[in-house]
C-alpha cells in the first residue's frame, strides 16, 4: 500500500511539473515580450497612426527596421516611463533587464508624471515596432574587405587590473599623455615611448581634459546614478614634476557632465547630459551662468565660424533628440539660431567635428554616431557609422558621405598623409570576439573625391571610448590616443593592464 501510495503520489508530482513547464513554454512563447502579439492589418497600421502622433512630438520616429525585436522591447519599456506609465512589467521574459529598467522605474515613481496616452494604446504602439521589425531589420554592412595598415602600437599599461573605462584623453607635442580613468578615478601620465610618468587620484569621474601651459582643467561627471543629481563641476589643476596640485574650480552644480570646454578668457561651456534632466550651460568668469538649453542629452560643444560674422556655438543633444544646434551670440547673450542637423532617436550620435571636407573653402560637419551603451547586448547597426554633412552656398547641410562603422564612439579630422586634404579616424566601443567588426578606422580623403578606408588592429575584442589626435611624438605628424575600456574586467592581482595606446602617425 506504501509504495502503490507514493507511486501514485510521484506519478501526480510528475503530472504538476510537467503541466507547469508546458504552461511555462507556452505562455513565454505568446507573451516572450510581455503581451500577445497579432499581424492584424488593422491593428499595425494603429500602432503606427499613434506611432506618428505621440513619438513625432517629441522626436522624428523612428521605423521598425531601427531595432531587433530584442532591443525593441526593452526600448519600448523605457518610453513608456517617459510616457508616464508603469511599464515595468512589460519587459516579458527578459530578466536580465529588470537591474537597469527597475532604476528608471524608481525615478519615474519619484517624479510621476501625467500618462501622454493610454497604456492599450501603449501596446498597441508596441506590437506595432515587435511585429514588424524581425523582417524589416537591417544588419550592418560587411567590411571584410577593409585594408590592415600595419603600423607601431605603444600600449600604456598601468599596474592594477579589473574594470576600468579611459573617459578622458589628451595628447600634448612633447609626449604628454593623459588617461583618465573613471572606475578608479585616478589620472595617469606616460611619455610617447609608453612609460608611466606617474598617477594622480581624482575627486570624480573625468569627462574631458583641457591644458593649457602648467594648468590641467578637468571636467568631472558629478553623479552617474541618480544621473539627474546636480554635482557635476570643472576645476584647474596646477601640473608638476611630481604630480597635481588642487586649483580653482571654474564651475560647480553641473547635471551629469558628459564634456565642458575652458576657454581662454575663463568661460566654461557645459554638456549637462542628465538623464530625463538636463542642460547646456555658458559660465563665465564671474561664475553667472545662462543655460542657452533646457533638456537632457547635451553631450558635445564646439566654438565654431561656420558662415556670418556673430560668434557661434555648436551643440550636440543625443537622447532621443539627436540633433545639433547653432546658438549665435548677440551681445552678451547666446540664444538659439536654428537647428542644421536632426537624426531618428536609434542613431547613437556621440561628437561632431567641423572643417573643410571638400576643399570648397566652406565648413562641413563630420558626424560620428554608434552609442548603444544603455541597450542590451551586443547590436551592431546599419546605419551607426562616420557622416559628412556638407555645407551650401546657402550654409544648409546635406548628408553626402556614410561609411557603417558599427560602434563608432569618437573621431578626429586631421591631415594624416599630408597631402592637404582631411581625413578622419573614428573607434569604436562595439567590437566583441567572433565579430568580424574592427576597433579602429582611417578614412583617407581622396584628390578625386571619397574616402579610403584602413583599419588598424590593436587587439582582439579591444574597445575604445576615447580618441584624441595630436603631434605629440613632434615630428609635424598628427598621431593617435586611443583610451579603452573594459567594465567587465577580472582582478589580475600583480598583472599590467592595457587601458590605452598610443600610435604615432601611421601614414
């Protein structure tokens, strides 16, 4: 009787389990995105009529060949906040998500905000991007074809392993070169042949190096998390053979700084990047402030001579806006003159850089766009890469060149054959093992017009977040800073690690 009993009663644990799993596998693959899914005509042509009317006043809208339908969900979940909805459990059957997306959560249960539209309307807009997207999502192109410039690479190495991001890079003539690594915060110094000079602890995450005679400016990113907080700050340095010493600070109660610029005659401009928070500020002096932007995503600057004779100011808003502003100086006041250039919010725009392209004696811009750093998992994209926006007689920008550089993160234009035309170096965060994506680019420019293109090879998987190109080893030629990072890196107790090269000109 005892073991017909517990026959029975392991038969029935048996049933249970096995109901489960299928009622487990059944509902993941109905609701594997957090709601059942329908082809219905009707309903896609919905959720793209809401598409239109609700994402389209905030930003250009974006089509579903944009994303995977992976990198759609989690997209979707994170406007929906914005949207003023609780959308935290629509992430589905994705909990690798819940770390990242339970933080924008908590911040939106801080500072709710009035829901834009219904939450079925919602999902319609949702089923619409998921529904379509897996035909219409385009892989990047093949570059298999690129040439190796075999050149020297100096690695800079520093004593201590694990995590490590180089957020802040500058090349001096003369062989200085500055790392600043924001894991550890800390800022190192070598020489052109590869040797550390020394080490200098830092108060703060660097974003951005300035130099100027003995004075080192830093710009520090304040608060990462929660990115809205205002501790972001900019403060000078005085430099020495043995070390730093602690300056002025120049600006203070910054939202999380992304890059600040010092300029001679003390003014500080300051890319406030936040997070749902943020904005765009000019410090003079005096410390008087006028935020000429009010609005998360600032995250590059520039003093610019583009056309007219006003001084005139270059801003860069990622986020969803993705668009680069033109502020002119009327007096003493920046205010706001038109907007040359606006992208789709999946674009990843990271820097710009402006100068003669073309040879026509008119400015252009050299776009560099490829972030995908708050999504997850590795998603090279088609249309991530280095753009040239071309200027007019009539000073208007029209995209003329694009070369797909999955990942691209920064770049420069310098001159690097010395053949008086601009070329461009980018790198790029996104390289992984078995892709066949590489870390570093050259475009050449050409007398005829176009771009050759050359990869450089440092290492396997190796990921750059800084970039900066300046004749330091002063031979006329400029060379390459490169500052990697790698936030998953293992302790090596005792072991050198690689955080940065420098490789003289390779043309």
């Amino acid at each position: 009787m005892k073991s017909r009993s517990g026959y029975k009663i392991y038969l029935f644990g048996a049933a249970v389990v096995i109901v489960s799993l299928t009622a487990y596998f059944l509902h993941r693959s109905f609701y594997l995105y957090g709601q059942r899914l329908t082809a219905s005509a009707d309903v896609l042509q919905q959720g793209h009529d809401l598409a239109q009317r609700h994402c389209g006043g905030c930003h250009l809208v974006p089509v579903p060949a944009a994303h995977s339908p992976r990198i759609w969900n989690h997209v979707l979940v994170q406007m929906g906040f914005r949207l003023g909805h609780d959308t935290f459990d629509m992430h589905g059957y994705f909990p690798e998500d819940q770390t990242g997306l339970r933080a924008e959560r908590d911040l939106l249960i801080r500072n709710p905000g009035k829901p834009q539209l219904s939450k079925e309307d919602l999902r319609t807009i949702r089923n619409y991007y998921l529904v379509r997207s897996p035909s219409e999502f385009q892989p990047p192109e093949k570059n298999d074809n690129v040439p190796l410039r075999d050149v020297k690479i100096v690695p800079l190495r520093v004593s201590h392993g694990g995590p490590f991001a180089v957020t802040a890079a500058l090349s001096q003539t003369g062989g200085e070169l500055w790392l600043g690594e924001g894991v550890s915060k800390r800022l190192f110094r070598f020489d052109a042949t590869g040797a550390s000079r020394y080490e200098s602890a830092l108060p703060d995450m660097p974003v951005s190096l300035q130099s100027e005679r003995n004075r080192l400016q830093i710009g520090f990113i304040g608060s990462m998390f929660p990115s809205d907080d205002k501790k972001g700050k900019v403060m000078e340095y005085v430099v020495s053979p043995a070390g730093l010493a602690e300056g002025r600070v120049l600006a203070s109660g910054l939202y999380r700084t992304a890059q600040a610029t010092v300029h001679p005659n003390g003014e500080v401009d300051a890319a406030g990047f936040g997070n749902t928070q943020g904005e765009f500020s000019v410090i003079n002096a005096r410390g008087e402030k006028q935020t000429i932007y009010q609005g998360s995503g600032a995250i590059w600057s520039r003093r610019v001579s583009l056309f007219g004779t006003k001084p005139q100011l270059l801003v860069l808003v990622a986020q969803e806006k993705e668009e680069l502003i033109l502020f002119e100086k009327n007096g003493n006041q920046w205010q706001r003159a038109e907007t040359l250039i606006k992208l789709t919010p999946e674009s990843g725009t990271m820097q710009f850089h402006v100068a003669d392209m073309n040879g026509d004696g008119r400015q252009d811009i050299v776009l560099i766009s490829g972030d995908d750093g708050d999504l997850p998992g590795e998603s090279p994209r088609a249309y991530h890469g280095v753009r040239i926006f071309f200027q007019d007689a009539h000073h208007k920008f029209s995209e003329r060149y694009f070369f797909n550089f999955p990942g691209a993160y920064r770049g420069c234009v310098a001159d690097f054959n010395r053949d008086g035309i601009s070329d461009i170096a980018a790198a790029s965060y996104y390289p992984a093992p078995n892709t066949p994506h590489f870390a570093l680019l050259i475009l050449l420019g050409q007398k005829d017009s176009g771009y050759k293109p050359y990869r450089i090879d440092t290492e396997a998987a190796a990921r750059f977040i800084t970039l900066d190109c300046t004749d330091a080893d002063g031979n006329g030629r400029p060379d390459l800073l490169l500052g990697k990072g790698d936030l998953k890196g293992p302790e090596k107790k005792g072991e050198a690690t690689t955080i940065g090269y420098f490789i003289p000109n390779p043309f």
